[in-house]
C-alpha cells in the first residue's frame, strides 16, 4: 500500500473535530507547509541511533514534560526550570547508571489532547471539550476550534526550540553547573538524608572530571559542555503534522519535522487508524502508549506496520497500565514481544495509569503510585530479561500541587494547581522520584 503525507486521510478520522469552515482550516495548513521545519533529518537519525543503544541494554530513556503546553504559560521561566529539573533527573540517573542519559522534552508541540467524549456537560449546558491550545480554548467561551491555533502553536514551538537548543549548547548545561543545582535542591529537601550522600559524591565526581579534562587538554577550558536535548510530542492532531512533513534533503525519506519523536496515544494506537497510517511512512523514532488493555496481538500489528524491518530505535513502547494491572500486563507484553524477537526500547510512564479523584472532585495523583509503578516495571523487566530502558513523565520545573505526597508531603492541591489537563510532579517529587528509580535501577 502506497504511502503520502496525506494517505491518512482516507482513514476514518478520529480525535480531529470539525471546524466550522474547513476551507480556514486548508488556509492555516497551507501556510504551514511553506514554514521551516522544527528539526532536522539528522538529529532524528542521531536520537534513532541512540535510543537503538538503549534498546540493546546501553542507556536510559528520560522523557518529561507538560501534559499539555499552553499559550497562556508560554515564558522563559517555565521552559527553563522544566529544563533544568530534566537536567538535574538525567544527571542523577547517569550517575547511578554509569550509562548514558538520552533526554527528551514533551515540549515544543504538546499542544492537543485526545478526549474521551467530544462534549461535556456544564452548569450552564452542554459544551465542546478542551482539545488542547492547538484546537480550542479551556475557557468555556472558546471552545469552537479555530485553524489560527495551530500557526501560534508553531511559533511557540520555534521560540521554544531556539531556546532550549540555545540552553543545550551554551553554559546552561554545563555538567558543573547541573551538579550545583543539585546541592542546592538537597539542601533544602526533606529527603536530604536520603539524598546527600549522592549528591556530594555526583559533584566530586564531577570536580574530579573538570580537573582530570583540564590537564589533559587544556584548549577545552572555558568552553561549556554542550548536551543533547530532543523533543516530542503525541501525533494527534494530523492536519499539523502532514503540514510539518518535509523530506530529508540528503536521502528524500520523509520526516516529520514537528518533533524528533512523536507518539501514538491510548486512544489513537490502532493499526488500522489514520494516526498510524501517517506515522509509518516517517523515519523518526516512535512511541507507542500501552494501557491496560494493550493486547500483545495488536501492538504486533502496530509493529508490523510501524517497524516492518525491525529497526532497533525506531519503536519505544511506553507502558502506563497503572500500579495495580502493571504487573502482570507488563510481564505478558514483555514476554510476548521477547518471542517475537521484537527489539524495543522498554519505557514506563506511571502517570496515566493512575489517576485519582479527590473528594471534590479534583484530579490528581499519588506519588506513592508512581513510585511504586516504577518499582514494579523495573522488577517485570528484570524477572523477564529486558533493559528497563525508560521514564516517562508529566512535570514541570514549577513549584506546582497537582499530584499529591513525595518527601515534601504534598496535601493542599489547592496552594498552586495550574495544570489545564492532567496533574504533573513538581520539581521536588521529580527529582525524589530520578533519586528512587536510580536507586532501584542500582541495586540487583
Ligand atoms: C498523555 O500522554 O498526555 C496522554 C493522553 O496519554 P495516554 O495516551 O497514555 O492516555
Ligand atoms: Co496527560
């Protein structure tokens, strides 16, 4: 079957709502097709090439950021510190892995959101849902989804992008630096007695790195260490990304040029959809969602129309069936894939799987669960014979109360509760959390 940017449109459509005039809709698309790409065929080749290392047992996979990004909490604060915690995280995990850290945004493009129900109801009647920046507005009164949206989440993810590719190559990311801010953030922790001994021997290590470099080439001083940073996002929203596809001017293979990675959700894994059928025609490195429901049969056939060639790097299988179902959803998965000689990087996102209610109402979720889902994917990976390759996560560098518990004990979700979608760590439980799995990840 032939492939195009466009073949998945002959798809029954699914997660895309109507616009009120489509040929707008066309208008913004058109555009879009004429604007630089976000990424280049060559990152994309480099993060493949890496992530083929991670599924092989060399690496780890740390991916974190927003549920959804939002227009209204576009500034440099917010990529910063959600930058810097990731930093802090990989750092943390490189330490204690003695393995290299790939690390991923979900930035510069998590702008739509699949929805369970295309409406909901409201004191004031029934309504169109929140389908992310990119479609609509969360304000009630902004719901109708208008095509302008999806150029300004273009913009956003440049400036974003300039930024952080600016922060990745400049003195931000210097090793020395990460490693203070990881002191600082000990210092203050409750868990400082967990934590500080790490700490300290992560920035002698580091100390000893400096000097070691400096006597054995002295024209590298004064010049920062750069880092690799990747972005992505889920590929929902296919208007945007068929208008994003460019073609690698070196070999012509098509990519898509809004993320290094991108992702099919939950809702949109199904081999037959249209969301897999634009996606199997790009080179870039895949994730796939499994819930508690993922069938070993059908995310073969994802495979089949994914990955026919058995690519290592192309394909992360990202597990988020929820502390209780995990253990066993993950072992027959693992087991079923291992037989089918399926070579994956194995990824563990123990946000979706456990979302919680609080009496009135208020989504969240318990740290105590996530850690615990970690837990639990590391010991099934083990017990089965494969690298616990990766984490996914929602968080945020903000000082947020969204999910409930950590060292810091959060119980008040209503200090400082901004998500527009789902409940995302803080800084603090993000790096107690990197503490955790490191840890876990250490010990045999
Ligand atoms: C998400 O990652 O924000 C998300 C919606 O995940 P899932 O598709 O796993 O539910
Ligand atoms: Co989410």
């Amino acid at each position: 079957m032939s492939w195009s940017r466009g073949s998945w449109r002959s798809q029954k459509t699914r997660q895309i709502p109507d616009y009120p005039d489509p040929a707008e809709l066309r208008n913004a698309e058109d555009r879009l097709k004429t604007y630089p790409p976000l990424v280049f065929a060559g990152e994309i080749r480099r993060l493949k090439a890496e992530l083929a290392r991670v599924a092989a047992g060399d690496g780890f996979l740390l991916q974190g950021g927003d549920c959804a990004e939002t227009f209204a909490d576009f500034n440099t604060f917010n990529i910063r510190d959600t930058f810097r915690v990731l930093l802090q995280m990989a750092l943390i995990l490189t330490f204690v892995g003695e393995k290299p850290v790939i690390k991923v945004g979900r930035v510069a493009g998590q702008f739509a959101k699949p929805r369970s129900n295309p409406t909901e109801k409201t004191p004031d009647g029934e309504i169109l849902t929140y389908r992310g920046d990119m479609i609509n507005s969360h304000d009630p009164a902004g719901r109708t989804p208008d095509p302008e949206r999806m150029i300004r989440s273009y913009f956003q993810s440049a400036a974003t992008l300039n930024l952080l590719r600016a922060f990745a190559s400049g003195g931000y990311a210097d090793i020395h630096t990460a490693s203070k801010w990881l002191l600082d953030f000990v210092g203050g922790s409750p868990a400082r007695e967990r934590y500080e001994t790490l700490a300290k021997s992560i920035d002698k290590t580091i100390g000893v790195m400096r000097a070691y470099g400096k006597f054995a080439n002295d024209a590298v001083e004064g010049h920062p260490q750069g880092i690799d940073f990747y972005s992505s996002h889920e590929a929902l929203f296919l208007p945007y990304e068929e208008a994003l596809c460019r073609n690698d001017s070196l070999t012509g293979d098509p990519v898509a040029a809004s993320a290094h990675f991108l992702w099919l959700g939950e809702r949109t894994r199904d081999a037959n959809g249209p969301h897999t059928e634009f996606l199997r025609g790009v080179i870039n490195p895949l994730g796939i969602k499994c819930g508690p429901g993922a069938d070993a049969r059908e995310v073969e056939r994802l495979l089949e129309k994914l990955n026919p060639g058995n690519e290592p790097g192309r394909i992360t299988l990202i597990l988020r069936a929820g502390v209780d179902k995990a253990e066993n959803v993950y072992s027959r998965l693992i087991r079923e894939m291992v037989s089918a000689g399926r070579e994956v990087v194995w990824c563990v996102d123990p946000m979706h799987g456990n979302p919680r209610q609080t009496a009135s109402g208020v989504k969240t979720r318990h740290f105590a669960d996530i850690l615990r889902e970690c837990g639990i994917f590391i010991d099934v990976c083990r017990a089965e014979k494969v690298h616990p390759g990766g984490l996914h996560l929602e968080m945020t560098g903000k000082n947020v109360s969204e999910c409930l518990g950590g060292a810091d004990a959060v119980e008040d979700l209503s200090r400082s509760y901004e998500t527009t979608c789902d409940p995302r760590l803080n800084a603090s439980q993000a790096l107690e959390l990197a503490f955790a799995v490191a840890e876990r990840l250490s010990t045999r």
